[in-house]
C-alpha cells in the first residue's frame, strides 16, 4: 500500500508545475478525475473542478481542494556572458539557494542549471556569515552568451523551478523531495475521489485542484465562490517540528504522528465547534492517528476559501513536511495515508448542514 502510495506521489513530485505554471499537474489530475467523477471543468483562472453527486440531494455540498503549484522562480534579466538574474515565484527559503540544482522551463526543451555559488575560498569573513541578496543571484545554464539563452528559447517571463526527485530515505515510510507541497495533497485528494467513487456517500463532493496559492491563496478564492460549499476540507501540507533547530514549543508536531488537524490559522481560518469535534470523533472511533494544531505562522487555501465564500465551515486536513520550501521536503507517508482515511470517514459522517450548525 505504502509503495503504490509512495510511487504515486513519486510522479506527481516528478511534474514541473510552479505558480501559474501549473498545466502539467492539472493535465494529469484531469486525466485521473474525469475516471471516477460525473463531470469535469476547468475555470478560466485554471482551476480545476470534479463533481461526484451523493445519495442524498439535501446532504451538503463538500469542497475538498489541494493545490496544484509549487514554489520556483522567473528569469527577470539575462546577462551578456549567458548568466540569468531571477525572481522568486511564492516563498522558496533564502537560505538553501545557492548551489542549488534547478530546471528552466524553456518551451520545447528544458535547460538543467544551478544557482551559482561564490567559493568559500574568496568569501570574506562578513559574506561567509550572510545570505547572499536575490539580487545578487545567478543562474547558470551552461551558455556563454545572451544571444545562446535567447535560441534555447529562454527569456525574461520563463519558469524556473527546483530539481529534486523523491528520494526513499531507509525508513521505509519516509522520503523526500521538492514539492511535497503539495503533490501529497493532490494525490490525497485523488485517492479520496477514487474512494467516494467506489462507496459513495450521502453528500455530493466538489474536488478542486487549485492553482496559485502559493503567492496568495488565489486559485481557492475563485473557486470557493464559483462551487460555494457548506463544507471546506483543504488538504496541504504544514512545516513540521521536530528538528534540532525548533524548540518542541515552536511547531509542537512530527512527521509520523498522524494527520494534522488545522483549527486556526492565525490570519484567517476559524474552524467552528461542530466541524472541530465531528472530525475528532471520526478520528477517534476509526483509530486514525491525527495531530491537533493551531498553526501561529502559516496559511492555506482555507484562509483564502472561508473569507471568498462566507457561509462555509472549513478546515484542513494536511500532513506535516521537514525542510519547508526546499529541494528536500520529508515527510512520511503514513500520514498521508491518515489523511487520506480521515477525509473519507468524516465526510461519509456529514449527512445534513444541521450537524455543522453552532446554536
Ligand atoms: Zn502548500
């Protein structure tokens, strides 16, 4: 199970899909979609949505929305000597970029390339201590003129994203990667349709494959108002604690230890009551290990989601990664799959908006 899983999320990592790029995750999650739900479209922002209609016409209608971007960044300028300066697309951490490996998507044919990195042979005591400036950042592609980068088909406007292919660690549950976040989430929300597919449940599910979050939660704004849910259910992933760099009080869950339940978000969501104890009754009646968190420092769609639509109880359902925004996000799959199975058991459990109501 754990292998399927694994290779599954294997191929989705593989996909070169940063924010506002994100066709090829959206070609395949289609592909995938349109086998076991009643009807599939994509919005002109590019979202895509998957309809399964449930047993029930007066049962809610359920959102359950992963997004399909991953962070990467934008060639702004090329230098005369065939260099690239670049822009950031979302947040990738300051600190992991030089000499780092990473691939422009060129139309046509990609070019492999890195980061430049000065020798530590030359860097004065003061650059040894800093973080090189993103203006002061390169990227290499092995040409040797403008005119050379300009008939590779690469210019100011053209993605850049990580390489990282998902490693298996010798645990067998743990690999890691780039763009655990989300592709974990998207393959989530795949078994999950498959699943409701096979059993249907009372409520119809709307399946989102958002796009743009990671530079603004943008995607799932649209697509809340376009679908408006009773239900949210935002599978992502969450920096993880656990590392001998965070005070155990600082992100005070793992990777291994269940699913994460996310109740607040300090700059928007608001999971009410009714939701909070359906899905930890869920939880624990079908022994699914879960983490109960209320995150201080980041967002998700469901921020976004719950502010565009309104009337909507929302929560997420995600998985801890380590290494945040990196080209090594580990995590371990055993959470994944909790997600996945306290997803399904919550909404096989919400039959009528009444269960959600708070007085
Ligand atoms: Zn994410």
């Amino acid at each position: 199970m754990s292998q399927k899983l694994r290779d599954r999320i294997a191929r989705y990592t593989n996909l070169d899909a940063p924010v506002g790029f994100e066709e090829p995750v959206l070609k395949a999650a289609r592909e995938e979609l349109a086998a076991c739900c009643d009807r599939v479209e994509v919005d002109l922002r590019g979202n895509l949505y998957a309809f399964q209609t449930g047993t029930d016409e007066h049962a809610p209608l359920i959102m359950i929305t992963a997004h399909a971007d991953e962070i990467g960044f934008m060639v702004t300028s090329i230098l005369e000597n065939g260099f690239l300066r670049f822009t950031k697309l979302g947040y990738p951490t300051d600190t992991v970029l030089p000499g780092q490996r990473v691939r422009v998507l060129a139309d046509g044919d990609v070019a492999e390339g890195v980061i430049g990195v000065k020798p530590a042979h030359i860097l004065s005591a003061d650059e040894a201590r800093q973080v090189p400036a993103l203006s002061n950042l390169y990227i290499d592609i092995g040409a040797t003129s403008a005119e050379e980068v300009a008939s590779w088909g690469i210019e100011a406007g053209t993605p850049v994203t990580f390489v990282g292919e998902l490693i298996q660690t010798r645990n067998e549950h743990r690999c890691f990667g780039k763009c655990v976040d989300n592709r974990a989430g998207i393959v989530a929300l795949l078994e999950i349709a498959e699943q409701l597919h096979e059993n249907p449940c009372a409520a119809s599910v709307a399946y989102v494959v958002a796009v743009e979050e990671e530079i603004g939660l943008r995607g799932a704004e649209v697509a809340a108002q376009h679908v408006k849910p009773d239900v949210l259910f935002v599978l992502d992933t969450v920096p993880s604690g656990g590392t001998p760099d965070l005070r155990p009080d600082e992100l005070p869950w793992d990777i291994g230890k269940g699913a994460l339940l996310k109740v607040r978000e300090v700059k928007g969501l608001s999971t009410q009551r009714p939701l909070r104890d359906l899905v930890r009754q869920v939880a624990e009646e079908a022994g699914i290990p879960y983490q109960w968190i209320v995150d201080t420092a980041g967002i998700t769609d469901a921020t976004s989601a719950q502010q565009a639509s309104g009337d909507i109880a929302a929560m997420v359902i995600g998985i801890a990664r380590r290494y945040a925004h990196s080209a090594v996000e580990m995590f371990d799959l055993r959470d994944v799959q909790a997600q996945i199975d306290l997803t399904v058991a919550a909404i096989a459990r919400i039959t009528s908006v009444d269960q959600l109501r708070r007085l």
